[in-house]
C-alpha cells in the first residue's frame, strides 16, 4: 500500500515536462497497464465466488458428483506463491526510474540555469558596433597569446580562413 499511496501524490503533468519523449511514452504505458489491471481486478472482486450446492442437489440426479465437487471446493487451498523476489526487482526498478528521473530533472534545471544565463548575457551585450578591440581581448584573453604565437611562427593568415570566407586577394 505504500507505494499506492507514492503513487497517488505524483504530479504526473508536472513530471512529464521534465522528462524525455521515449521516458514520458513508456510511462505512459505502464499507467495504461497498471489502469487496465486495476480495473479487471474491481470486476474480479464484484463477481461472486460462493457456489450454491442446494441447487445443484434439487438440479442434478447424481448427488455423487455434487459431493466430490463440494468436498474438492472446500478443500482448496489456493497455493501461495513467494513473491519476494518480484516485489524486490520492481522496488529495484522503482528506485532507479525515481533517481534517473531526478537526475533528469536537475539537468535540465541547469541546462536552464545555463540558457537563461546565455540569453541574458546576450540582451544585455553592446552590438558589435560598439565593440572595440579591447572589449574583445578582454573577454578573451586567449587572443592575444594565438596572434603572438603565430606572429613568431611567421603566419600572418588565419587557418581556415580563406576556406571560410573566401580568398580577398586580387593580385
């Protein structure tokens, strides 16, 4: 009953926004089954499971059979099966799903954090009009150390350059 009640104090909406399409479409499914198991098992438990002997006795000529058959209903012992092992691996299971869902979660909270981050920077940048070139060296200083480097290399180009942007040069 325990998790019954985990069950019901999932916010399913919410949970699916955070979680990834083939996740959302496998939960979907278990929830399906475990709706459609639910309700065989009401109807199972609504439909009655006494047998009503006396009417087979006024009914039927052999009375034999009546008392073989009410002598093996009454002495059925429905067999119990040891489920432990079951119950574990869905706890397993419960267990990871919860904490990759969790992860899930917290991954996309940063991913978030780190977008929003992004999207702020980018609104409250100068357009490139306005840049100059200390305001580039200066959120990258890394610049200046590749232009140095390659000035004592001898390259005055920029690898890539021309397959990007097209050769300038005329003469």
């Amino acid at each position: 009953m325990a998790s019954s009640v985990r069950a019901a104090a999932i916010n399913w909406s919410k949970l699916s926004v955070n979680l990834p399409q083939e996740t959302i479409v496998s939960l979907q499914a278990f929830r399906k089954r475990n709706d459609e198991v639910k309700r065989v098992l009401a109807e199972l438990k609504q439909q009655p499971t006494t047998v009503d002997f006396s009417h087979y006795r006024k009914v039927l000529k052999n009375q034999s059979i009546i008392d073989q058959a009410e002598k093996a209903i009454s002495g059925f012992k429905p067999v119990a099966y040891n489920l432990d092992a079951q119950l574990n691996a869905i706890n397993q299971f419960e267990t990871k799903a919860v904490t990759k869902a969790k992860n899930t979660v917290q991954q996309i909270e940063n991913e978030l954090k780190d977008l929003q981050a992004t999207l702020s920077n980018i609104e409250g940048s100068r357009p490139i009009e306005q840049l100059t070139v200390d305001d580039v060296i200066a959120a990258n200083p890394q610049i200046v150390k590749d232009v140095e480097e390659n000035l004592k290399k001898g390259q005055f180009s920029v690898p890539g350059y021309k397959e990007k942007f097209g050769d300038i040069s005329y003469f």
